[in-house]
C-alpha cells in the first residue's frame, strides 16, 4: 500500500449534459480550469452508452490477470468516482469506475473501468483538485500492467504501524 497526504485545492463541479462524452468532458473542464490532477469524488447520473472493462464471457485460466474484453451498455443510471492524473508528457489521465443498472433490465447491473461513456440526460461531476502531491498513473509488475495511482512523496505511514 502507497498512501500521501493530499492538499487540495478548489472544487470543480460539471453538469454534462445529453450528447456529452464523459471522459472527455472531464478532461476538457480540468484543462479550463488548469486542474492537472484530482480526485474524482462524483460522477453520477443517467447514461447513454458505457463501454466497460468486463466480459460477458469466461476471464480465462488466471482470474488474477486483467481482463482485455470489454462490454458495451445502454440506457443505465450510475454513479461513480475516480482520479485524473498528468503525465510528464502533459497528457491526462482521467480514470473512472462505475457501478450502473440498466433501466429497462430492472436495473440488472454492471460495473468496472470507465473506457467511454455517453450522457443521455444529464451527468452530474464533482472533482476536487490535488494540489500536491504530484501524482500520476505508472504501470508495475505488481499491478499486472494496470497503471495504478503513484505519488511523488514519501508515503505516509499508516497509525499504529512501523515507519
């Protein structure tokens, strides 16, 4: 486990609305704000289309590997939360997971990693700025591949645990 103290900043809230790429959005709004990371404490509302991390089928022989199918939904409420992140190469990380029931499945529900995602009505978004410290998204061994969340800082031990 990796933790940081975080400093935050302001708080950015975005209300998308029909037509909308989420991810996109997200992105868009924090490079007008000159937001280069937060923590996404929100992103709620009726959705479109999503495009998840899953699979309808078998994950094949290791369950601990990730899975590289993905699944397409339609017409789903959800709600979700997650980081966004900058490179050194300045390019933006924005990293969602969410929890949705399709409306016309008796909200049948699916969740995972936020590859794409369509507003139908309207996506509610709340992001809080990270102010320090630097963060970014870096792939490991120990993660599989899966680029997980880094700090540059010193973690932070934890109450009650060695240093």
């Amino acid at each position: 486990m990796r933790t940081a103290l975080l400093s935050v900043g302001r708080r950015l809230a975005l209300a998308l609305e029909p037509g909308d790429d989420v991810l996109g959005s997200i992105e868009s709004a924090c490079r007008a704000h000159g937001i280069s990371q937060a923590v996404i404490v929100s992103c709620t509302g009726a959705f479109r289309h999503v495009r998840l991390i899953a699979t309808h089928g078998e994950p094949g022989p290791d369950p601990d590997e990730p899975l590289t199918d993905h699944v397409d939904v339609t017409f789903l409420e959800g709600i979700g939360s997650g980081t966004v992140a900058t490179q050194d190469d300045g390019t933006m990380s924005v990293h969602v997971h969410v929890s949705a029931g399709v409306r016309t499945e008796g909200g049948a529900a699916y969740a995972g990693h936020l590859l794409q995602g369509e507003a139908q009505y309207v996506v509610e978004v709340v992001l809080d700025e990270v102010l320090s410290p630097k963060t970014r998204r870096i792939a490991t061994e120990a993660t599989r591949g899966v680029p997980a969340w880094a700090f540059d800082a010193p973690s932070t031990p934890l109450p009650g645990t060695l240093a």
